[in-house]
C-alpha cells in the first residue's frame, strides 16, 4: 500500500504527523480552506482511497480520521472533510477520504445487495484487520474515528481524545440514536484498533442482516442487543458525539463536536458546511472561531432558498423532487420550533400543491401539515390527511423485505395524538395499543422511540382518567430516557416533568415536587439551541399542576435565552419564540387575577405582530382576542368589545365560517357583548357560535359553545337554559365519559342551572360528580376541585338549616384557594364571605 505521507501535495498538507509544526495561515488556506473552489473531480483524484503499508510513520497519531465521500454527494462532502482535516491537524490526528468500494459505484459506493452506508463497516475493518495483534500493524492509530460526509466538526476542541480518556476500556464509543433504525448512530463512531475490533467489524459485515434492506445502524443494534459485546461498548448520550435529526433538541452551537445533517437536503448541507469551514479557516488563521449566532438564520435561509421553486413555480430546475419536499417538510418543522405556526402551514400546503402536480404521495408533508393544522384544531383535514399518510406508509413499511415500519408507527402515533387532541379519547387510546404492540415487537421495549409512545400514552391515559395506570407508562418512559439518553436530553427533562404531574395526580405530591426541582435544575443546565422552548414547555407542565411561580420562574428564564441568541447591538428583533413564551406568561397573570399586567403583556405581543405579521394575522387575531379577554377583567367592556370585533373580523376575512377559530372569536365577542350589558346582541353571537359549531367533528367545542349560551340566555329564559345545559353534557360524555375533567365542568354547570330551578337534591348529585371527577383528575388542591366545594356549600346552605355541613364545604374551600390564588382574588373574598355571612351565590366554571 501507499504510505498516508507519499499521497498528494492536499493529503500532505492534511495529514502530517503529531511532531509537525501547525499549519500556517497560507498553508491550511491552500490545502483546506479553498475546498469550497477545488472542482470535485480534482478532489476525488488526488484524495484517494489508501490503505497503510509498513512504511507508515512510527510515532503515529492517537486517532486517524476515515471519511467515504463519492461524486454525487462531493458538494457538501468535500466541505465536511475540509472541516474534519483542519480539526485533525490542529491535533497532530491524519485522515484519509476515500471512493466507492469495489463492486460499488459513485452512486452506490457498496458492492451490489448492500445498503448504501455499510461503506464505513468495510473501510474500518480494513484498517482493523490484524493478525490477532492487539495494535493491528495495518492501523495507522490507535483509534479510528468515522464520520459521514454529512458530519461537520464544530468545535476546536480534541473531544476524540477526551471521550477516549473519559471511557476506559471501550473499544466502539458512538452516541445514542433517537431514531427508529439502531441504537447508536454510526455518523460519528469510534473504533479501537484491535483483534476485538477486527472480529467484531466483520461479525457487523457479514451479519446475515447485512443487506439492502437494513441499515449498517440496525445491523450494528442488532449485534449490541445480543449483548456479547458489551463489556466493549459504550453508548453516549445524543450529544456526546451527535446530534438529532432535528439538531435544535440537542445541538449546542460553539459547543456540541459535530452537527449531523441527517436527512437534510443537499443544499443546505452545503450553505451550512461552507460557513463552517470560513469560520475554522478564521480560528486556523490567526482569528477567533465566532459566535454562532448566525446558525439559525442560515438554516432557515437555505431552506427557503431550496424550496423557492415550490413556493414561487417554475418546476425544480435540475433539483431532486425528494429534495425539495424535505426542505418543505424540514422548513416547516424549525418554523413551527420557531412558533410561527401559520407560515409552515403556508409552507406545507404549497409543497402538497407541488407533490400532487408531480405524482408524488408525500406522506411526510401530509403527515406535518396534519400536525399543523391539528394544532389550530382543524381536525377533519387534519384526519383526512393522517389517514392518506398512513395508507401510503402502510403499504412502503409492509410489502415485501424492505419494509421498514418506524415511519407508519410515528405517523399512527401522531393519529393518535390527532384523535385525543379532538376529544376522542377512545379512538386515542385504541390507536395508541396497536403503536405499543407494533413497536414492540419491532424494536424491542427498551427503545427510545419507546419512551415517546409510552409517555404520549399516558398523557391520554390521563385524559382518560387512569391516572394510576398513566404514572405507570410515564416511568417507564423515563427509566428509558435516563438509560438511553441520559438526563440532559430534552426529552429526559419533559418526560420527568410529566411524570412529576402524575405522581401529584395520584397523590405523591413529595415525591413529584421532588421530581418538578430535578427537571427545573436539568434545564437550567441545557445549553442547547432549542432550551428557550423546553424551558417554556416545562413551564406548561408545572402550570397544569397549579405550581404557578414555578412555572412563571421558567417562562422568564425562556425569554432570557431566547434574548441570548439576539443581535441586539445590530438591530435585531427577538424572534416568534419570544413573544410566543411572553404570551404564556400573560395568559398565567390573567388566569391568576393579575389582569393589568395580562393585558400590558398582550399589548407588547400586539405591537410587534401587527408591525412585523400585518394587520390581518391569524396570530394578531388570536393576540386581539386574548387582550379583549383581559380588557373584560379589567372592567373596560367597550374596549373589549371593539378588539373582539376587530379578532372576529379577521378571522372571517381569512377562515372558513366553521373554522374553530371564527367559532371561538364569535362566542368571545358575545360573552363580552354581555358584559357590556348588550344582551341581545351578545346572545346572537353566541347562538351563531352554535350554528357555526353544528355538524362539525368539533364535538367538544360545540359543547362549550352551548354551556356558553346556556350561561347567557339563563336569566330571562332558565328553561331554555336548563335544557342546553342538558345538551351540553350530554355531548361532553359522549366525547370524553364520565371521568374527564371537561364532563365535571358540565357537571357543575347544569347543577348549577337546576339550583336555580329549585331541583336541589338533583344538583347536590351532580356538584358531588363534579367534585369526584376533579379530584381525581386535579387532586385534592386545585382551583376546580375548590369551586366544587364552594357550590357544594351553597347547596347545603339551602337545604341544611344548620348550615354546619356548608361551613365545613366553604372552609375547605377557602383553604385551597387561599393556598393557590393571589391574596386579593376575588373568588377569595366570595368564599370568606360565605364562610362568615353566607350571602354569594354559586360560582360557574366558564
């Protein structure tokens, strides 16, 4: 073989040895750095494949890098490479990039009955080949590391080194794989040169799974799984040595090792790489490495960029079709992380627009614009396009040998997600059984993909009201999280946190409180790019459990990192995701009483969506309606009023007339109507609320609507009252049954219409379900559970002359609410009122 120093003048500049001096500036700007401008084929002929011969130098490095980069994927592939060279020869490391094997071509760099990416297991265990030898005499160090051509090193620091250090005894060290196909994600793997090495790479070559049908990842959880090796092995968490497939859960710019372009389109591989590599070309030259402030802003450019032909016509000009509907699909999801939900909606239905007119089922657009609009609860489109997926997955994962069902099973799990987000707690949970059974038997229980499915389960479990059987399915999914990936992954830190609220709903309070401090001190060590959201999301589980300064401690800190990633000094705006998260906080000041600084927070919102969105914003609609709803609290009824209408006329100009969102603007405009003491007009809002609400698979919503204008027309008309009331929950059981916290609410209303008709013993029984069905969904301490007991009070005041059983009622709810409210809430005072005079009337849950 050709020794690693006699090949070409570029491998000599990239590959000297650990004895070298560094490289100058003029040095690694000529071999490297001008990557970018070296035509590929004269990449590809003078980086060639090499195999080490005795002639290799004696005082070899501690890790040579291998690299496979092929013709077809050389625009971006030389980039990485580049990147990688420069992180070697800072750290005296050699590497070699090599062709296609033989048998294989440039486009199939395997030999024919292979998947593509068994490449790496060939070429490593060429170098790994020994005769039994400890330090095989063909290495050309002691330790190999692989990276994919889609792998860019990011950081300046010898981390190969470091984790080599940190695990003695390994002899494989990759990084967990959140995905569905392996265990560990082979982008980014390290082998020690050896006779366990050599065995153990050609056990991975020639398994008998080792074909086109399984990926060198499923083949290599395969081997791990059979546990002979794993004594050997050692599996890191995503972000030791990876990153995800959306590398905002757990890539840290200027931190992480390396960002892994899985999945994502040619273009923005190369836009990103060459950004990269001007940034180690800087820090090799003399200056700093930078910020990385510019990340996220040029992922997003070069995706819109790539889908320019979709968006604005004209066909794909010499793109591939599969290309630009992942950069739909991957656009759309960073926008959605980015909280700007309405344009991946734009985004999506122009990239379906584009699938159909080119014959192409795009079941991964259909699926992420299902999700989309499922989160603006426009579920009949949204089923409509989930089932058109599946249908087409189900087919690609189950006919014949290649079948490869994790795709169908995520996507039947976002169905299921779809059907609890309707109200279809049934229809959820059957759905959810046939995704446990599948995946299962598919990947084994210990899987991460697991852990997801067990914990979106239980939140419908929850829902369901088997809440026991819930805090079951969420430890489960966190004793996989902390095996699999460890404590600092996102999905770790939510998972714990949703756990926590399950042991508070079973009544292990201590114990979740203890698990609520762990998650919050978890997150606030994250430093990854997408922490502001999971801080915000795990702001969203403590307020569920009523642990509201907590929650409001996590919806700051978001903000805060969110600001962090800002150029404030050039003129930059914060982003969607901060007056997302600004939003949380002041639908928590209103829900707590605080209703000034609600609506000074949605007038800040306001501002920036009407400025940068336009006036007539989906998001500036909903923005109107939330500060009228704060307007109202504050007493200032015509202004509400007047924001209402301007929310309404929005969302009519832009919706359809059964949009939920025009449902819910015309209820809210009523509601205000009627406390502007506009009667009649209020209840024809309201009523046309309804109608907009019939026929509609919004069962749930159409529900409300009526509790809604039963609460309106219960003054002049209590018969009319009484019987939507009736309607009411009889809807709500059919959607949910009698144990879900909508069917208490229900409960509590029509009780509440039956005081009023003098049917007191009938309402006692309805307010007692109310009350068991909220402590068993709520626990014993919740805003719900202590208006039970404050109508449970007023009950009994009317029907006990003793009045002991009511003191006891009001007094127990004052506790909870003196406990969970501001000092100066008003529903406070009511109760103490009845506590000490007993002269208020029954409260109603909206």
């Amino acid at each position: 073989g050709v020794a690693l120093l006699r090949i070409s003048v570029l491998t000599l500049a990239l590959a000297a040895s650990a004895t070298d001096d560094a490289p100058t500036c003029a040095a690694a700007e000529t071999a490297v750095c001008g990557a970018a401008a070296i035509p590929w084929t004269e990449v590809a002929d003078t980086v060639t494949a090499w195999a080490p011969g005795p002639d290799a130098p004696l005082d070899s490095p501690r890790v040579h890098v291998v690299m496979q980069v092929t013709e077809p994927i050389g625009g971006y592939g030389r980039l990485g490479f580049a990147t990688a060279a420069m992180w070697a020869r800072s750290h005296g490391h050699t590497i070699s990039v090599h062709r296609e094997l033989e048998g294989g071509s440039a486009e199939h760099p395997t030999p024919e009955g292979m998947d593509h990416r068994f490449g790496k297991v060939e070429l490593l265990r060429r170098f790994a080949a020994t005769d039994a030898k400890e330090i095989s005499s063909s290495c050309p160090a002691p330790w190999l590391l692989w990276l994919d051509a889609d792998v860019f090193v990011t950081v300046q620091e010898d981390w190969a080194s470091r984790l080599i250090n940190e695990n003695p005894g390994a002899r494989l060290i990759g990084s967990r794989h959140s995905g569905g196909d392996g265990i560990i994600n082979t982008g980014a793997v390290l082998v020690k040169c050896g006779a366990w090495a050599s065995d153990f790479l050609t056990r991975w070559w020639t398994h008998p799974a080792a074909s086109a049908e399984s990926t060198d990842q499923y083949v290599l959880g395969k081997l791990i799984e059979a546990g002979a090796d794993d004594e050997f092995i050692r599996i890191l968490p995503v972000q030791a040595m990876n990153c995800d497939t959306f590398w905002w859960n757990s890539f840290v710019p200027g931190n992480s090792p390396v960002l892994h372009l899985m999945n994502t389109p040619n273009s923005v591989r190369e836009a990103l790489g060459a950004r990269i590599l001007a940034q180690t070309c800087a820090a090799a030259c003399g200056g700093t490495y930078g910020d990385w402030r510019w990340f996220g802003n040029e992922y997003e450019a070069s995706l819109r960029r790539a889908i320019a032909p979709v968006i604005h016509g004209g066909g794909g000009r010499g793109v591939k079709e599969d290309d630009l509907l992942r950069s739909v699909t991957y656009l759309a999801m960073y926008l959605v992380q980015q909280a700007n939900e309405y344009e991946a909606e734009q985004v999506l239905v122009a990239g379906l627009g584009y699938a159909d007119q080119v014959g192409l089922q795009a079941p991964l657009v259909r699926a992420v614009l299902a999700d989309v609009l499922a989160r603006q609860r426009k579920f009949d489109e949204a089923d409509a396009l989930v089932s058109i997926a599946l249908e087409h997955l189900h087919t690609k994962s189950f006919s014949g040998p290649a079948g490869y069902p994790f795709l169908y099973y995520s996507v039947l799990r976002q169905h299921a997600n779809l059907k609890k987000a309707a109200g279809q707690i049934n229809g959820s949970l059957a759905l959810f059984e046939e995704v446990v059974r599948g995946e299962e038997h598919e990947f084994g229980e210990g899987h991460p993909v697991l852990a997801r499915t067990y914990s979106e389960l239980a939140l419908v479990l929850t829902e369901a009201n088997q809440n026991a059987l819930a805090a079951e399915y969420h430890q489960k999914a966190v004793d996989i999280d902390l095996a699999t990936l460890g404590s600092s992954h996102p999905d770790a830190v939510l998972r714990l946190a949703h756990l926590a609220a399950a042991l508070f709903r079973i009544g292990q309070s201590q114990e979740g409180a203890g698990l609520f401090d762990r998650a919050i001190q978890i997150a606030h060590a994250l430093t990854f790019d997408g922490t502001d959201m999971i801080m915000a999301q795990l702001g969203d589980v403590l307020k569920k459990c009523q642990q509201l300064q907590a929650a409001d401690n996590l919806y700051a800190a978001s903000m805060e990192r969110v600001l962090k990633k800002v150029d404030t000094a050039a003129g930059e705006a914060p982003p969607h995701a901060y007056y997302l998260v600004l939003t949380k906080r002041a639908n928590l000041a209103q829900e707590t009483g605080h209703y000034a600084e609600a609506a000074g927070m949605y007038e800040q919102v306001l501002r920036v969506q009407q400025a940068e969105l336009g006036e007539e914003h989906p998001m500036v609609s909903s923005t109107l309606s939330l500060l009228g709803l704060a307007l109202s609290a504050l007493g200032r009824h015509d202004a509400a009023v007047d924001h209402h209408r301007r929310s309404l006329v929005i969302s009519e100009r832009i919706k359809s007339a059964d949009d939920p969102d025009v449902t819910r603007s015309l209820g809210n405009l009523g509601a205000a109507l009627l406390q502007a003491g506009q009667q009649a007009e209020g209840v024809g809002y309201l009523q046309r609320a309804v109608d907009a609400s019939e026929g509609t698979s919004n069962v749930a919503g159409l529900a409300k609507r009526l509790g809604n204008l039963a609460m309106a027309v219960e003054d002049n008309d209590p018969a009319r009252a009484l019987q939507l009331y009736s309607r009411a929950l009889d809807l709500t059981r059919t959607v949910h049954g009698d144990s879900h916290p909508d069917t208490g609410t229900a409960f509590g209303n029509l009780a509440a219409s039956m005081v009023g008709a003098g049917q007191l013993k009938e309402a006692m029984l309805l307010f007692e379900q109310a009350l068991q069905v909220d402590k068993a969904a709520y626990g014993e301490e919740h805003p719900a559970v202590a208006t039970d007991l404050h109508n449970i009070g007023y009950v009994q005041f009317k029907m006990d002359r003793t009045k002991t059983r009511a003191l006891a009622s009001f007094s127990a709810a004052l506790v909870i609410r003196e406990k969970l409210l501001p000092p100066n809430h008003p529903e406070i005072q009511s109760t103490r009122n009845w506590v000490g005079k007993c002269s208020s009337k029954p409260h109603r849950r909206a």
